[in-house]
C-alpha cells in the first residue's frame, strides 16, 4: 500500500529500489526502513502515468547580441522591426510573401497568392516565370554579369572561377543538350554528380527546361539509384566518370552501370569527365558532356512554367520503407529560398559566401543553387573531404578566399573539436562576419567553440533549423537582431507559423516540450510525396487537422526562442520522465574530454528505459574507468539523477547518415538486441558498426 505513494513522490531521484530511503513532505524527507520487493516496485513504476510533455533540465544562460557594427548595417536591424514585419507576415500573409515574390522576374502574375485545401498548398496561383532565368540570366543580363557566381576549389586543388555571365552560356549550352536528347517538361532527370559547378550547371538546365531533376548524393551505392530511378521513372541520367573524395576517385560512372543493369528503362547517360578514370561508354546510350556541348549554341530561349510546375524530386529516407520523394515546385519554393537566404544571412554584393553541404541534400539544392543564385551572390564550392589533406583544409579556403558567410553542419564542427584548435588557429579567418549552423541540434559546447574559435567572437551565429520537407529554412535568428543562447535556433521566420503542441493539441506553457508543429502553410513547403499523396497525409497532417508536423521534439523559453530537443521517435522514457536525446548528449559534450555522443534508451525492467551513452573521445583524451564515472557524474550534476547514464561506451566512431546525422535507431536496435538487423543503407561506414560492438565488449 505505502509503495505507490513513495514512489509517486520519491521517483525521480530513484535508480534502484535500494535507494528508497525514505519519503519526501513538503520539501522534508522522512526516513524509513522499509523491505522493497524489487518485483512490486518495478511494477509500481509501471503503472506510473508517463509525463505527458518531454521534460528539460538543462538551462542557458549565455546569450549573445549582435555588435552595432552588425546590426546597423543589417536589414533587419532591431528585434522590433522583426517583430512588426513577423506580426504581419503571420496576420496578412498574402501581403508580404507577394512583396517578397515580386522581386523575383515573373513572366505573368499571379491572381492568388495562396489556394489552401489541407494539405494541399497552391502559392502565386496562374503566376509564371523561369526558375533558371531567375538564378542565372536575370544576373547576367545586369551588371552582374561578370561577377563570380560560383569559386570552386577541387580536392586535388585545381580552381576555377565562374562568372554569371559564363554560367548563363554553360546552363544555355546544357540545356540545348537535354532538348537534343529529346528531354521535355515534367521528365524526371536523375543527376548523380561529384560536388563541382556542373551539378549546379545540370540542376538549372532542367529548370531551364522544365524538366524534374532528381540529385542522388555522390557517395551513395547504385542500389540507391535503381530506388530512385524507379520511384520517379526517370530516363536520363547525368553523371561523372568519378569524383574526388579523400585522394580517392569515386567511380559514380561505375555505381551508374551496375544500377542501370537492373533498371533498364534509360535511353540517355550523359557523362562529365573530371577524373579521368577509366570508364565504359555503352554505344548510343553513354555520351561525354563535352562532346555533346560542343555541338549545341549557348544560346537557349527560356520558356515560362506555371508556378506549381514540379522543380525537383528530392529522396529523404524514411525510417523504415522506401525512401520518400519529397516534391517541391516552382514559384514558391523560390520565393522561400530567396527571401530566407536574403534575410537570414543578410546577403550583400561583396559577399563571399559558402556552404559546404552536398548538392544532393536539401541544404544544396536551397542554399547552394537556388537561394544563393537567385539572390545574385559569390559563393565558394568545395569538391572534396574536410579532412584533406588535413582538418585545416576548410580554414585555408576561407583564408585563401576571404570568405565571409559559412555555413556549415555540427557534426562538422565536432569533428573540427575532436582533431583540435591547432588546425584553424594556423589560418588567418577575419574576413568571416558570419556563421550558419544546420542538420542538427548543436551542443551548447560546440557552439562557444564555433563562436570563440571560427568566428573570433565577432560573428553572429544563425542556427538553421528546417527540413527536406519544409524547403527554406523556418526557425533562425536573423543575424542583425535576434539575440543567441548556444543551442536554440531562437525564433520563427516571416511567414512561419511554429508552435509546439502537447498530445492532445495544446499549446504547451514555456518551456515544457512537446511536439513542432507549422500551423499555416508557407511558400517553399513540399506539395506532396511524389506519386504518394495518401503517404503525404499520414506522415505530416495526421496528428493534428491541418497542421503540419515536422517530427521533431522542442520547448519555447520564456523569450519564445525555440529549442530542439531530438527526433521524437528517438525520447527516452526513464522512469516515466520523458527525455530529449539532445540535453543529454550536449551535457556530455560539455565535459571536457568529450567531442561527441548519441545517447539511447535500452528497455529496462525498473525505469522503462535506462539510458545509454555512446561517447567518442577528442584526441587529447584517453578512455578509462575514472573518466566514465565521472561523465556520469557530469551528467547527474548537470542534468539531474534522473538522466545518470546506466552504461557509457567509449566509442571510436559514431554511426551516421551520409549526411552526418547520428543514426540513433541502430544504437538503439543494438543495445536492445546486441545486433543490428534493421536497414543500414543510409550508413555512412558501415565499419563503425563493428567498431562499435567492439566498444561495448571492452
Ligand atoms: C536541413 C536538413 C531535417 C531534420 C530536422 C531536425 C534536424 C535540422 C536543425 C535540426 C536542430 C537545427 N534537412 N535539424 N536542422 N535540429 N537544430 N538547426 O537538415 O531533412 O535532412 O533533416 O534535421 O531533426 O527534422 S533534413
């Protein structure tokens, strides 16, 4: 009978039923002596109500405002005018995304800035205009002609410069080619490229022509491609002898003839040469580019598409099942792209900028082609691995080329923490003015890091948070006036209607977590799964009408700053408290031995779930006994008992997609079952599994 009260009251400081040392009163605990029977116990536990929200313990309180400097040179300059512009794009949408759209070159306008029947969402309805000419011509035709549109740098070190001028030749050129080869509007045209200016040359070709392009990242197998080049019923393809990675050629024309050995209907392989690798031309279907270039003009008479016209088809994997063809079409996802990348990182003429995601991710397609483009600005490519030959590879490039906007992922700034401050302290980084951060929460520590050590302590950071899904980018400071904490993405951009919902469709107060949701439509936001509406529906518009959910756990402070907490398929549920991975894992990194770490629940038989570290040391440290017992302390102290780790491998490498998100479902799968069964595809290096069940046995 005394039980279920003890432990009603008692529970989140409880591990073990030994622990049970007394009642808590008020604030006043009562000693007793009492014999636990653990089974009686653990099922106590059980019936105990599981917290309705995801619960934080973890508080910033660092924060950081932009210099004066910034700020008054910035377009949004002060938190009010964010908020005035915010309120409005929220109250009268239609209003300021046409005053953001018609800075773009429409050929005829639209009648209607929106059409919405949940989930369906038409933007600039009837409107027309090219998306290629928008990026490319309209720049070239103006006195940006002879403005460096793209900086490349290959892995071996070769470079070249491409103007706006050159780029409307060679996206003209490549287009005449696809018509030649009978491509037509609305084809779907897989592009399996290395990261060089002739992704994006192929990309806006397609727009150009209104064909749907489909990027395969460069390093997946050609398994992948047979999946993609079925789902879309592609016919073309566009590829490379190979790539750089690592002083290695990736042989992408290989992986395209083992995939076209099992899916037939391609008529039309076109080829890059930039390896010089061997590869096989199979007759009339396999040509280069450069023969077929050669023999078309450079000029290309641009047609105008309907705003919903489909643009591209993007592979996101789901977490079980084939992959989801995230569609996105014209006139809005442009719009969004272009106003996000104005405004978030407050592009000017001198700008040099660089992004060193993938073209074959959503963060390439949006903010290396079309956000950047069609806002006319300089951007740096980079082919090749940040490590190569060294971790000082990216801090020479900025040096080198004075860059001043970086935008970069987390787990890249991990791996820059791991390898050590030597690297970027060899370069001379002052021309940065400003950082980006995007794919995953990043830890409070390797933010100060990113802070203190790549910006100088002079550079805003704007943590990005969106999706594949939503197009642009929907959570971020604006550089110019939204203070930072490390490790919010703060607050919602014009226009995005965010908000975090408890199960039954609350609101949630300040700072309890619960679902992210987008309650109104926005223009870059995908229109459907591509040929699976009904598959669209259920994952985004099933838990609440009309309201779109993005999957992912968060809390608003009290300043209404928003904190992602973790995917919510990845809470821990420890003794009926719900965790986020992210605070436990950012307490980890905040020791100073720690670079990174993923953090799962393994079932256990008293807490529901007991929770599980994976930790990969900075080269400095070793692993031992002493240190893990002090992690767990660490996070105890930090976070609170309740989240003491159970176990704490030490462990060399963390397993992640390819691009760089830790995969904490097989983490999961093997401290459940010791073994990992479920779909590796989308791994990284599959090395790191048996690294990993190494790590465990020691
Ligand atoms: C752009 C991109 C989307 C998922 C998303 C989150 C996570 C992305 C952040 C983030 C915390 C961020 N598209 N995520 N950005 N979490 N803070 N700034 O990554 O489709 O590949 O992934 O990535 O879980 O739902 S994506």
């Amino acid at each position: 009978m005394l039980i279920p009260v003890l432990v009603g009251c008692y529970n989140r400081f409880v591990t073990k039923p030994c622990e049970l040392r007394g009642f808590l009163h008020g604030s006043e605990i009562f000693p007793f002596t009492l014999e636990v029977n653990p089974a009686s116990f653990a099922a106590a536990i059980r019936q105990q109500p599981m917290s309705k929200s995801i619960e934080s313990h973890l508080t910033e309180d660092r924060e950081f405002l932009p210099a004066k400097e910034f700020s008054s040179k910035a377009r949004i300059s002060s938190l009010a005018q964010y908020k005035k512009l915010y309120k409005e794009s929220i109250d009268k949408p239609d209003v300021f995304w046409a005053r953001e759209a018609k800075e773009l070159q429409w050929d005829k306008p639209w009648n209607k800035v929106l059409e919405w029947k949940a989930p369906f969402a038409k933007w600039f309805v009837d409107g027309k205009l090219n998306v290629a000419t928008n990026c490319v011509d309209r720049h070239a035709e103006g006195p940006r002609k002879n403005k460096a549109a793209i900086i490349f740098e290959g892995e071996p070190g070769d470079k070249r410069v491409i103007t706006y001028g050159q780029l409307q030749r060679e996206v003209c050129q490549f287009a005449n080619v696809l018509e030649k080869n009978g491509v037509k509007a609305k084809d779907r045209v897989l592009i399996y490229m290395p990261m060089i200016p002739e992704a994006a040359v192929a990309m806006l070709a397609c727009a150009r022509i209104g064909a749907v392009h489909s990027v395969v990242f460069g390093g997946f197998s050609a398994d992948s491609i047979v999946d993609r080049l079925e789902d879309s019923g592609a016919t073309t393809i566009i590829t490379a002898d190979g790539g750089w990675r690592r002083g290695k050629v990736v042989p992408l024309k290989e992986n395209v003839d083992a995939a076209l050995e099992k899916y037939t209907a391609v008529r039309k392989c076109i080829v890059f040469k930039r390896c010089g690798n061997d590869v096989n031309m199979a007759a009339s279907r396999d040509t280069w580019w450069h023969d077929e270039v050669a023999a078309v003009s450079h000029r290309h008479k641009a047609k105008s598409f309907d705003a919903e016209h489909p643009l591209f088809i993007l592979y996101t994997s789901g977490s079980t099942g084939k992959p989801k063809g995230i569609l996105h079409t014209s006139g809005g996802y442009l719009t969004g792209t272009y106003s996000t990348f104005k405004y978030i990182f407050d592009i000017r003429e001198e700008d040099i900028y660089w992004c060193t995601a993938d073209v074959g991710w959503i963060t390439g397609h949006s903010y290396i082609v079309y956000g950047p483009l069609a806002n006319g600005a300089t951007q740096m490519m980079y082919e090749g691995a940040p490590n190569q030959p060294d971790f000082g590879r990216f801090w020479k490039i900025i040096e080198e080329n004075a860059v001043s906007i970086f935008y970069t992922a987390p787990t890249a700034i991990r791996a820059f923490i791991k390898a050590g401050d030597h690297f970027p302290a060899n370069h001379d980084l002052s021309s940065l003015r400003l950082l980006g951060s995007v794919g995953e929460p990043i830890n409070p520590e390797a933010w100060m890091w990113y802070h203190n050590k790549i910006g100088g302590k002079r550079c805003p950071i704007v943590d990005t948070w969106w999706q594949t899904e939503t197009g642009s980018i929907m959570i971020s400071p604006l550089p110019g006036c939204t203070p930072t904490k490390p490790g919010t993405a703060t607050l919602p951009f014009f226009g995005v209607d965010a908000a975090i919902l408890d199960e039954a469709g609350n609101e949630c107060k300040a700072n309890e977590g619960g679902k992210l949701v987008i309650r109104k439509p926005w223009p870059a936001m995908t229109r459907s799964i591509y040929g699976d509406k009904a598959r669209y529906s259920k994952t985004y518009w099933s838990d609440y009408k009309g309201i779109y959910t993005a999957g992912d756990g968060a809390r608003r402070d009290k300043q209404g700053n928003f904190w992602i907490v973790g995917r919510i398929d990845d809470v821990l549920n420890v003794s009926g408290h719900r965790l986020g991975t992210a605070e436990v894992e950012s307490s980890l990194v905040s020791h100073p031995a720690v670079a990174e770490s993923a953090v799962v629940g393994r079932p256990d038989e008293l807490k529901g779930q007991g929770v599980v570290c994976f930790v990969t040391l900075k080269e400095t440290h070793q692993p031992s006994e002493a240190l893990r017992k002090e992690l767990r302390e660490h996070v105890g102290k930090s976070i609170g008992a309740i989240a003491k780790p159970d176990d704490i491998y030490f462990a060399p490498a963390l397993p992640k997609t390819r691009s760089g998100k830790i995969m904490r479902r097989l983490l999961k799968e093997l401290v459940t079952t010791g073994d990992i069964s479920g779909n590796v595809t989308t791994l990284d290096d599959v090395n790191v599994i048996s690294n990993l069940k190494a790590s465990m046995n020691s």
